[in-house]
C-alpha cells in the first residue's frame, strides 16, 4: 500500500516508520522543513516545500489536527484519516466539542464556559471541588490547560495565568479521574 504521512512537525513518524517496516510504501510529507531533517534516512521525506500529490497514494494519514481544510481536499482523491475540518473544530472550540458530545450521547463532566475570569472565579469558589482550566476559541496556546490539586490551587492558579497570559475564553470542567 502506497501510504503518506501528511505532517506539521513529524510527530507521527514512527508511525511512518512501522507501517514502511510492515511492509508498506511509506513517505512522508513534512510542512515545517525545520523538523523534516529528523526523519532523513528513516522514511522518504517530503520537506514542506515539496507539493505532494494526493492521488498517488492509497490512503493518506495526517498525524495532527490544524490541517483540516487539507485533509478534507485530499480526501476526495484518496482515503484520509486523522483531520478534518470538523476535528479542528472540535479541538480548538472546547464549548463546541462539549456540546458535540453530549448531543452524541456520551456522558461529559460538568462544565461551565466563561470569557470573563472574575465570573470563573466566582463559578470555583461556589463548586469548591478540584477542576480543569482549559482556554478555547481562536487562541492558539493549549499550554495553559491545568489540572489543579482543589479549588484553592485553581484560585492561585487563575491569580497567575491572568497576569500575564491572554487567554480571552475558557472553560471550567471538574476533575475526572483516569482518562
């Protein structure tokens, strides 16, 4: 099978390099040539300025989301998983995906959405139970997701993050344990 692994970074090259050792006809398309070096003698690669054709391939996987509107295009032409655009939006709109979720039946962790951190401050102190901090909309900076340890800690956390990150919405989802 002629497979090609359409990559921002290369995070999916070992699995590039499994499917080529299980016998597979394996390149791999790297957008950002900084990080296409690192795979040079592993698989074929393809650096980010090299148009790779999607007909030519028997299926495509794409290793990351944020490449949607490629993926749905190469998808007409060959068998695609890993993006789409409907799996951009439901990583990068939290408040999208939550509600994607229930209306698909699966049972999600009570959640509140805010754009205004005085209104989440408020939303912690009431719960008073350990929570997840996680920005959504258009930002790009998933870095400040955070787990706290009680309702305490997501206060100090919150006195933290809003002086110096820029974060414009986020949600408030309480603790689960395990995945």
């Amino acid at each position: 099978m002629r497979i090609c692994l359409a990559s921002e970074f290369g995070e999916g090259a070992w699995l590039a390099w499994l499917m080529a050792h299980e016998g597979h006809d394996v390149s791999c398309a790297v957008k950002n040539e900084r990080y296409s070096a690192a795979l040079g003698g592993l698989i074929e690669v393809m650096p980010g300025a090299e148009v790779y054709v999607a007909s030519k391939y028997d299926l495509i996987v794409f290793d990351a989301t944020g490449n949607g509107k490629a993926a749905d295009d190469a998808a007409t032409e060959a068998p695609t998983i890993g993006d789409s655009v409907l799996a951009d939006k439901l990583e990068e709109d939290r408040v999208f995906a939550l509600d994607f979720m229930q209306r698909c039946g699966l049972s999600v962790p009570t959640w509140e959405g805010f754009d205004n951190p005085a209104d989440g401050i408020r939303y912690i102190k009431k719960r008073n139970t350990r929570m997840v901090f996680k920005p959504t909309g258009p930002q790009d900076d998933k870095s400040t997701t955070y787990v706290s340890r009680s309702a305490e800690d997501m206060l100090r956390y919150f006195d933290v993050l809003f002086r110096s990150a820029k974060v414009k919405e986020f949600i408030l989802q309480d603790f689960v344990e395990g995945v």
